[in-house]
C-alpha cells in the first residue's frame, strides 16, 4: 500500500445515532464525534502477535499459593508448527510453544516466585512474547476473582468494593478524557476519595485508563453501551453487540484491574431483553471464564418501604448490579432508612445513586439542587445501604459532573449532569468528603 514519497490516509467518522445502534438514538450523555482517541501506524513483519491472553490459571476453586499461569498467544499468518515463547523473567518463567493450524499457540508455565496483584500491592510483570521476527512486551499482573455465594472473592479473599461511576470527560479542559494528563487527574480524584473501585460508564474508555488503573490499584468494572432501549428483536443488533464484547475483552482480558463485565445498563424486563443479553453473557463467559459477569438492572418495584428486584435476568450474572434514585427521582430522601430490600442471594453492588448539586449552591437540605441536600441524599443513601446484608460493592453516581445535551435547566444544568461529587471544572462538592470519610472508616458494606 505504501509508496516512495508521501503517502496519506482518509478516514470517516460517522458519529449520527441510530435506532438500531448501540447505543441507540436516546443517550444521557454528550456524543462526542470525530477521532477522539489515538491512531497509531504500527510496522509488523508478515506474521506478527495480534492477540494473546496471559493470566494466573483459574480452576472452579480457589488454590493458595498457586504460580500457574496459562494463556495463548495468537500469531496472525503463521503457518502451524511456528515457535512463540513466553518469558517473565521475574516470575522465574518462560516456555516455549508451537502454534496449531489456527495460529494459536496455548500454554501453561509454573512461576518460581509470584506476588498477586491487589489494591494494596498492584504488582505488574514485564511479559515478553516473541515469534519469528516479532517482539511484543506487556506489563501484567496477576489475580485471582471469583464468587462464592454472596461474597467476592480477591486471591481468596472476600473484598467489598468502594468505588465511584466515571464517565469519559475529561477534567477542567472538557471533551473526551484520552492523554496522559486527564487519566493522571482522575486518578487522583479517586485516590482521594479513598476508592479501591471505579465503573467506567457506559461504554469502554480510552485503554490508558485501565492501564493507569493496574498501576494504581483501583479494581475496573467494564461495560458496553447497552444503554437502555436497544432494539433487542432485531438479529443485527445482537451481532454488533458480539462484535463490541469481543472487541472489549480482546483488548482488556491481560489487565488485572478488570474484574467485572457488564453487558448492559438499565434495560426493561421483558423476555425478548432477558434472551438476548442472557446470550451475551453465555459470549462472555466463552471468551474469558476467568472473570466476573455483571449488568447494571433499574427493574425493582419500589412502593412504600419495599424495593423487590424479581428480574430473571439477574440469575445469569455472578454479579448483580441495583440502579435507584430514592430521594431525587422518586421518594424523600428520608424513604430511604426505612426501605427493605428483597434482592438475589448473589452480590449486590448498588451500581448508581445519587442527586444533583450546582457546584457552589447553598441552601437547606430540602431545597433541591444544593450541594447540602445531595449531601443530605447521600447520607440516608448509606443508611439504607448498611442494612442490605448481600452488599458487595457501591458506586455513586457519579465521580465528575458531564455533558449532556438534554440537562437543561438554565442556571443549574447548563447541558450537563450534576450528580458529580466534583464539578467539571475539578471544584469538589460537599459530597466529595462525606464519602471520602465514610471510604476511609470503611464506613459501608462488609465484604462478607
């Protein structure tokens, strides 16, 4: 394709919404278009590593002490019988193995010295892979996660996630969050908040967040953007949809952060939904058994103080996810306290919550769209929380204020969403420190 001289490259980018997209047309958030992340020119020799999977081996139980680690690596146009070689020279392992008729290359090696990664020590190896005339190096860790009936399970230790949603703004400058310096703060707003968790909403980020995220120790839940109404009858959907998990977890299946998979976020309880998405996750689990499966449901039926969720789609997660808004879309924020939850025997994260505050607007804790009554929201919020025995895991909604085009009440809003506990321009709101302190009393949940 490449010529003597100067050579160039045309690319489109469509950014209009569809009705059988995914997203769909309805989306609450801003849809920025264009090419909001980086193109990169790479030269490869004619068979090249385009794909592998390198992780600590995952057998139904969990095994203290074990150093396994297993895995392929793909090498695109290589004929069979091509050599691929695995070296953590740290992790005292290296093998050496042939490629099959597919081009893939499956392994397994025993380390001599292996640190898990964790929160508290997100320990990365150097990976060198190597066919032929290419060299491709990562950095990973490895990590054990599983369920065992409500509780969830880190290296074989029960873990309750404190964490915050995030959407892909970024800080101050506005636009999409894709360079070094917009990951760096958001970050920082996390560690600050002491989370050890983040749900990067609704769609997958830009990859230098789950990178910074194995660095830092923050544990990742990812998603694709089935974001409420879909067109879940229609076959052509469910194969773009395939097409975005596999996409998903090829490129984040080696970042240890990343523990959970959520394949959709508040969509309606109806048969033709719960098949569709129930096919996604079996998609899921056939790509990568080594991790949790997780959605985001808003479907149980609050009235009085009873919230039941009966939504059969919740028996084929190993991670359930509650959406609800008591005290800002429905109820007074005091409904909550006396609220009874009838939830799955699965673990629960209560995956949004929240109220809107203008960043810098007083007033009584009744009076809406102040930061003391999101505050207020908040604190009756972990009330309740504390008396779901099955919790697992919070993320209030959300991190930093964002675009979207349809928040537009004048003076309040102004085209963006104000449940942050930081404003879009990084000044933090009084809910800021009442969840940075109950973080650091670990003052919600338990892990089992």
């Amino acid at each position: 394709m490449l010529h003597p001289g100067s050579n160039f490259v045309v690319i489109a980018v469509d950014a209009t919404r569809l009705i059988d997209g995914v997203p769909s047309v309805g989306i609450d958030w801003f849809n920025y278009g264009g090419l909001t992340r980086d193109v990169s020119l790479l030269t490869v020799p004619d068979a090249f590593i385009d794909d592998y999977d390198v992780h600590l081996a995952h057998g139904p139980v969990w095994q203290p002490g074990n150093t396994e680690i297993s895995g392929y690596v793909h090498v695109l146009d290589a004929p069979a019988g091509t050599s691929v070689t695995i070296d953590i020279p740290e992790a005292g392992a290296r093998t050496t193995v042939m490629t099959g008729a597919d081009g893939k290359a499956p392994f397994s090696v025993k380390a001599s010295k292996l640190t898990l990664w964790s929160p508290e020590s997100p320990k990365l190896y150097k990976v060198t892979l190597a066919s032929g005339d290419d060299t491709l190096i990562d950095y990973i860790g490895f990590r054990d996660i599983r369920v065992d009936g409500t509780r969830i399970l880190l290296n074989g230790k029960a873990v309750f996630l404190q964490g915050a949603n995030m959407h892909a703004e970024a800080p101050v400058r506005g636009g999409r969050a894709n360079n070094d310096e917009d990951v760096a703060t958001i970050f920082s707003y996390l560690k600050d908040l002491n989370a050890d968790f983040v749900r990067l909403a609704h769609y997958p980020h830009d990859e230098r967040m789950e990178r910074a995220a194995d660095r830092d120790g923050i544990m990742v839940w990812s998603e694709i953007p089935n974001w409420q109404r879909i067109s879940f009858d229609k076959p052509e959907v469910y194969a773009k949809d395939v097409a975005m998990l596999r996409e998903m977890i090829r490129r984040d299946r080696n970042k240890a952060s990343v523990i959970l998979w959520s394949v959709s976020n508040e969509t309606s309880n109806n048969p033709v939904r719960t098949k569709f998405l129930t096919g996604l996750v079996d998609e899921a689990r056939r790509l990568d058994a080594t991790r949790l499966i997780t959605s985001a449901l808003n479907s149980a039926h609050i009235e009085g103080t009873s919230a039941v969720l009966n939504d059969p789609f919740a028996d084929a997660l190993d991670v359930v996810g509650v959406n609800e808004y008591i005290g800002w879309y429905s109820g007074a924020p005091e409904d909550a306290d006396k609220m009874q939850w009838t939830l799955p025997q699965k673990p629960i994260i209560m995956s949004e919550f929240g109220a809107e505050a203008k960043q810098g607007n007083h007033g009584a804790t009744n009076q809406r769209w102040t930061e003391e009554q999101q505050t207020y929201v908040l604190q009756h919020q972990f009330v309740m929380l504390n008396k779901i025995p099955q919790l697992r895991g919070v993320t209030p909604w959300i991190l930093m204020d964002f675009r979207s085009p349809g928040r537009n009440i004048p003076k309040l809003q102004d085209g963006y969403n104000r449940k942050g506990l930081i404003s879009e321009d990084g000044k933090k709101k009084q809910s800021f420190e009442l969840i940075q302190n109950i973080y650091k009393q670990h003052g919600v949940g338990k892990p089992e």
